[in-house]
C-alpha cells in the first residue's frame, strides 16, 4: 500500500512538473538556509567544550568604580588567584594567563612576531585540556626560561614536533635576548577556543607575577577550577568579605560610592556572554545566536506557507481527481496519506538538495561570517539523523494542510465546478501571506537600520582623523634608531606628521591606571605619547597648549579629555591644575584638554584620558620602546610612497617583516561583528523575500485559477484587462498592507533595543519604514501581476468553457 502510494505520488509530480520545481525550489532554499544557520549556532555554542573540566572552571572578573569612573574587566591583580587558593576550600586550583604582546623569536636570520604568545602558571595543564605530545605537563613551566609551544608552531620553527630540549631565542628590547628552553609541545588548540596559544612561556620569568599588591594593577586572566558540586554563586557571595580582609581601603570606598569586586564567569559562557575590556580573544554575542535562531525558524516556516500555498494553488487542477477518487470508492484517509506521501516525497527531494546547497555555500558564507566550517565526517554523524526528521517534521508540516484541505473536496460539488471560492473563501490563506510578509518587512526594515547604524559609525566624527594614516607596527624593533626613523619619514614627499606612541585610538591595547586629583582617587587611561601626537592625528585643543620637547618642565606636563575634566572637577578650568600618579605619587601639571575623542568602539561611552609626555631617554630606561608609528600622507602616488617606507623600514630593521595597516581598516574592524551581521541580514533577507514571493505567487495562481469563470464573465460585460488587474490584485495588496502594519512596530521595538547596545547612535528614521513597505508592496505587484493578466488576458470564451 504505502509503495502504491509513493509510485502515484512520483507519477503526480512527474506530471506536473512546474509545480513540483516550484515547491521543491522554496523547500530546498528555505532548509539551506536553516542549514547554514544551524552549522553557525552549533560553531558559536561549541567554544571551549574541548575541555574535559569544563564545567567546574571558572574566570575570575574585576569591576571597579572611582568617582564617575566605572570599569568591568576580564582581569584580576597578580596575587588574586592564590589569595582565593589560600582561602576558599571550594577551589581545587587556580592559574594566571598573561599576554606576551608581540613576542619576537628569531627564526634563522629572521625575527618573526608571535601574536598567541602566553604567560602561564604550571597548573595550566591541570585547569585546561592541552594534550601534550612531548614533554610532562606536571614539571614543563615549573622553571624560568622555559616554554611549551603548540605543533603548528615546532613545524613552523624546527619542521618537526620533535623539538624536546631545543632552545626559542626570545629577542627583547633594546638587543636583551634570552633563550628559552622548550620543554613540552601541546597540540594545537581548537579554533572554538576562547584564547589562542601557540606559545605557553614560564610565568616565573615575568616580574609582575611577583608583584604583591592586590589592588593597584590588574594584568592578569585568573581561572579557577571548583572542587565538583561546588555552587559558585555561593561561593562569589563570600567575595566582598575576602576582598575587605586584604584591603583595608575598601570600606572606605563604599561609603563614597566606590568599589572593587570580584566575580565569576563560567567557561562555556565567556564567548557568547562576556564582553568585557582586555578579553583574551574576540568574543562572539549570544544575542546574534537567538537573531540568527530566530531567522532561522522564520525562514523555515515561510519554506513551509510557501509548500501550502502553491499545492492550494494546485488544488483546483486536482478538485476532479479527487471527486473521481471519492466516488470510486477511496477513503479520506487515503486521500490524506497519498497527498501526504506526495509531500514526504518533496521534503525528501528538498532536503538532499538543501544540503547540496548549503555545502556550496559554505565558503561563501564563510567569507561574510569570518568562520571556517566545513562539512566533516563527525557533522554527519548528527546531519544523516536529521536528515530523516526534517523529511518527516517538514513533510508532515507543510504537507498536512493541503492534504487535508483537499481530501475534504465533496465529491457531488467537486465534479459540478464547486470548489472553494478564491481568497476570499479561506482566512487561513490570508494569514499565511500575511504572516510572510511581515516577516519579509520586519527583515528589510531590520537590514536597512543596520546598515543606517553603521553608515553613521563610519561617518561619524570621532574627534581625530584616521583616513591616511598608516600605521607601521613593531617599533620596538629598532630599539634607539626609532626616533631616527620617524625622521626619515617626516623627510619623504607626501608625508605631513608622524607620531611615535604605544597607544592609538583604534588599537587594542590600552592601559588604565589611578590619579589623584582634588583629594580624590580616580580611573583614568594613562598613555605616554610624543609631541606630535595631537598634530598627526588631528586631536583639537579645548583648552591650553600641546606638548613642548623645547621646555624641561614639559616632562611632568599632561594633556587630559574633557570627559577627564568634568569627572577630576576640573571643568571649569585645570589649566596649571595638578594630579599625582604612581606609587610615589609623582605630580603632575596639566598644561591643556584636548576635546574628546572616541578611541574605544561607538559602543562605549567616551572615558577619561590622560597623555603624557616621554621624551627617548625615558623609553630608553623604561626599556620599552613604542609599538607603532603613525605617519600622516597626503599624496596621490600612494604605491610609491608606500614602496619607499617598507624599503626604509627594511634599511633599518633587517629582519624584521614591514607589518603595517591603515587606520581607517583598523577603525573598521571594531564593527566587524557588524559588519558581517549586515551581509548575512541581507542574504537571509533576500531569501526570505524570494519564498514569500513563491507563497504569493502560488496565492495568486490559486486565486486566478479559482475566478476563472468571473473573469469570463467580466470580460463579456466590457470589463478590460486593468480593470480586472486592478481588481484581482487589490485584495493581495490589501494582506501585503496589513503584513506592514503588523512588521513596523515589531520592528522597530526589536531593532531599538539593538540600538541601545551602541551609546553613539542613529536614530531610526520614518524613511526606513516608507521604503521597506515600498519595497514589499512593489515586489507583491510585481510578483502577482503577471498571473493576473495572462488570467485577464485570457478570451473569454476559452474562460467560460472551463465551466
């Protein structure tokens, strides 16, 4: 029986083959998509399950707030992690990650930069899974100068993993090379890691390890590992009374309104759920995982209206057979399990296909969502399953409705022409086209605010100029020829200013640190800079002067931000005002405010800054040298300028490879979660307009086909073609009307509530709604039109004779 069924289902969609194609098209994109969009989910929500402990480790955050200053980070103090050790029972161990920037090993006659470069504890290995392929995990970091490395990086140095007791030339500042001694080799980490590390370094060799102080910085990413079945709710609420017992400061603090605390962050959610400053790696948002989920089912249930709309459509094709089938003998049932077979069938056909499909897509949604998945031996384990559901969930889903809508046909009405009245006879129909169409506008207007938010973003003044500007990174490198560098650029054509610092506007790397200013202790940025900081980067003066190598005095001078005034109390005027830093509290005299700048994303609200002065005598005893030089052109022979810089930068560092950007791409990269958001709302919307538009376009077949007659009838009277148009269209603009005026308020209560996670933005603008409402209504006309006049088109005695 159920292989009779299956043969005539074959024969049925064989014999009507437009409409087979045209349900196997919507089904196939519509499971693609989701397909796509369940490999993303699935990448996203799998970050760090690798490690076998997962569950029971647990990082360590830092919120503080001084006055108006309020910072939430990823870090904790130096002696955090075995304070806890000593004093919670719970905690089975504890381990300290610090960042090694741009660590230089040299590879032969060349330097190479490692940007995955770790300080680590030894109990690294009993927190995190690292599977060691040489080497004991229990003794590798327990000495100074030595380091464990992953195999990518023994291939990349030695090509070979069998580098046990080989020695890593680490080349530091100012020619303070020292040669570590390799003592494990690790496997690579997976790429669903919330760190990346090819290179494990001893934290015995850093000097901030040892620092005593628990409160005065804060560099280093702590984790925990909870003894099982420990509550860590339980366990931070004991946090405020520990910190108290070490800092004598805190109680104090309270009663002014300030505070340090500490809390915990579970493993498997530090990815999704943890955007906090100095995050060891870039983080994704669990909010784009419900957006994506959400389009995801969306775009699977207008696959599935899609299915239902164009078999209705089909309907009145089949009315006969299905009055035949009835008289000769055939049950409801029957009728129901043959369309229903006929539905499977598709779904089947559909599915192999989506995943045809999604599997040629994969690179190119890989390219717009800045992700490597692959279809693997391990992705079929769960996808041939799934396989079989979505083939039975979609088959019964889309199926159920025209099957049962069909086979209840009455025999005597069917073969008299009876059949259901077009759209007006089914409210179902309606809503389903509404319910498309909404979404296609909710996703339009979604897509364009989008768009809007980051046109702003890009257009924005942010108080400093960043087009032309390249960035030539690694400075340290040439140690005391640095400055002499800088000159030689500020002499080649095209080349305005140049300015040598560690810090710029769009670069990670930031340092926070403490003042003291009007007898109150405040959390400011601290960045040491040169004389031609403000010139080259277009920084304005509110208030007072730029830096003056000429003047001795200049070396105790700072320039603050306006945000820094206001919340030092100084913004009347701190012109000649005086702020203390450092242990010493060495005085400081603020010589001019610069208006404030963005140097953090749109995202964030402006935070207090504080530039100071180092001439290259104090880089030199510091021995740390800048990391960037930002030279400002002008010129439009920019590959040959760009030539002559890297032919400079190779007569001075040698070995050293020319790594450099522009900071305009860097400014861009701070949106690029963003940006790629806005590239897959534009694919899925489109995919979703184009199966709305198949639903529509099955509607109104339907529709044309069931007022056949009417249109006859019509025509004799002295109707014209326009006027039947006119007519035949004018209920399906009015559902594509009501489908806006559902989707405007949802979207805009959606979207402004994405809008608030920026504290720069744009408001949504009436424009953005006419257009997307434009938009659906011409793509509507557009798509049912050209049904409705080859239905008015028709003669009308070809029209009559249907009856």
């Amino acid at each position: 029986m159920i292989r009779n069924y299956f043969k005539t289902a074959c024969r049925s969609l064989k014999r009507n083959k437009g409409f087979t194609f045209l349900n196997i098209l919507g089904l196939t994109i519509g499971l693609a998509v989701c397909l796509l969009i369940v490999f993303y989910v699935l990448d996203e929500t799998s970050y760090d399950r690798y490690n076998s402990n997962g569950k029971r480790i647990y990082r360590v955050n830092t919120d503080t707030k001084f006055n108006t200053s309020v910072t939430s980070s990823a870090n904790t103090a130096p002696k955090v992690a075995e304070a806890l050790r000593l004093n919670f029972p719970e905690i089975e161990k504890t381990v300290r990650l610090l960042p090694d920037e741009g660590v230089r090993f040299q590879k032969g006659d060349e330097l190479v930069v490692e940007k995955n470069a770790l300080y680590c504890d030894p109990t690294v290995f009993d927190i995190f899974t690292l599977p060691m392929l040489e080497g004991d995990p229990h003794t590798a970091l327990t000495e100074p100068h030595t380091v464990v490395i992953s195999e990518r990086m023994a291939e990349k140095y030695f090509n070979t993993t069998h580098v046990l007791g080989r020695v890593l030339v680490r080349v530091g500042d100012n020619n303070r090379n020292s040669n570590l001694k390799i003592t494990g080799v690790i496997k690579d980490l997976p790429v669903q890691s919330h760190f990346e590390a090819d290179v494990l370094e001893s934290m015995i060799s850093d000097p901030l390890a040892s620092n005593e102080n628990l409160a005065a910085i804060f560099p280093f990413h702590t984790y925990l590992l909870l003894k099982p079945h420990t509550d860590h709710k339980a366990l931070e609420a004991k946090f405020p009374a520990f910190l108290k017992k070490y800092l004598d400061f805190i109680e104090e603090m309270e009663k002014q309104g300030d505070y340090i605390k500490l809390n915990l962050t579970p493993l498997f959610d530090i990815h999704l759920q943890s955007n906090r400053s100095n995050e060891l790696g870039a983080n994704g948002n669990i909010q784009y995982i419900y957006i994506y989920s959400g389009v995801a089912l969306f775009i699977l249930l207008l696959a599935c209206i899609n299915f239902m709309n164009l078999s209705t459509a089909h309907s009145a094709n089949r009315a006969k057979e299905v009055g035949v089938r009835k008289v000769l003998g055939s049950s409801r049932m029957g009728l129901v399990l043959q369309f229903i077979s006929e539905s499977m069938l598709m779904s089947f056909f559909a599915t192999v296909a989506a995943i045809l499909l999604a599997w040629a897509l994969l690179p190119f949604f890989n390219q717009i969502s800045g992700k490597t998945l692959a279809l693997t031996s391990s992705t079929f384990v769960w996808l041939l399953p799934a396989i079989t559901g979505i083939t039975l969930v979609v088959g019964l889903l889309a199926g159920s409705y025209p099957a049962f809508f069909l086979s209840a046909f009455m025999p005597v009405k069917v073969l008299k022409g009876k059949t259901a009245a077009g759209i007006k006879g089914n409210g179902l129909r309606s809503l389903l086209v509404i319910f498309q169409f909404s979404i296609s506008i909710f996703l339009i207007i979604g897509t364009l605010i989008i768009y809007n938010q980051l046109n702003y973003m890009q257009h924005k003044s942010l108080g400093f100029n960043r087009k032309q500007v390249l960035l030539v990174k690694q400075m340290n490198v040439l140690n005391k020829q640095a400055n002499v560098f800088k000159q030689e650029m500020l002499n080649l054509p095209g080349v305005t200013s140049a300015t040598l610092s560690s810090f710029m506007p769009t670069a990670h790397r930031r340092w926070s640190n403490y003042v003291t200013a009007n007898n109150n202790v405040h959390q400011t940025e601290f960045w040491p800079v040169d004389e031609d900081y403000l010139r080259t980067l277009n920084i304005s003066l509110d208030n007072g002067r730029d830096f003056n190598p000429a003047l001795s005095s200049d070396s105790s001078a700072v320039i603050i931000n306006q945000t820094a005034a206001r919340s030092m109390g100084f913004a009347g005027d701190a012109i000649d005002k005086t702020i203390a830093y450092g242990t010493n509290q060495k005085q400081y005299h603020i010589i001019g405010v610069v208006k404030d700048f963005n140097f953090n994303s749109l995202r964030d609200n402006i935070t207090p800054v504080v530039l100071t002065m180092t001439t290259p005598f104090e880089r030199k005893k510091q021995g740390d040298g800048p990391d960037v030089l930002a030279i400002k052109l002008n010129t439009g022979e920019l590959p040959v300028l760009m030539s002559l810089i890297e032919k400079k930068w190779k007569a001075f560092s040698k070995d050293q490879a020319f790594d450099y950007s522009f900071m305009d791409e860097d400014f861009d990269g701070l949106y690029r979660a963003e940006q790629r958001t806005g590239k897959i709302a534009i694919l899925f919307t489109t995919l979703a307009i184009f199966i709305a538009c198949l639903g529509l376009f099955g509607l109104a077949a339907y529709t044309a086909e069931q007022r056949t007659r009417e249109i006859g009838i019509r025509k004799v009277l002295g109707a014209n073609v326009a006027d039947l148009v006119t007519m035949l269209a004018a209920n399906f603009m009015k559902l594509v009307f009501i489908a806006f005026l559902v989707a405007v308020p949802l979207a805009w209560l959606f979207m402004n509530k994405w809008l608030q996670g920026f504290a720069y933005r744009e408001s949504i603008s009436w424009w953005v709604f006419i257009t997307a409402g434009l938009g659906a209504f011409l793509l509507a006309l557009v798509t049912i039109i050209s049904q409705f006049i080859r239905a008015a088109i028709v003669n009308p005695v070809q029209s009559l004779k249907v009856e």
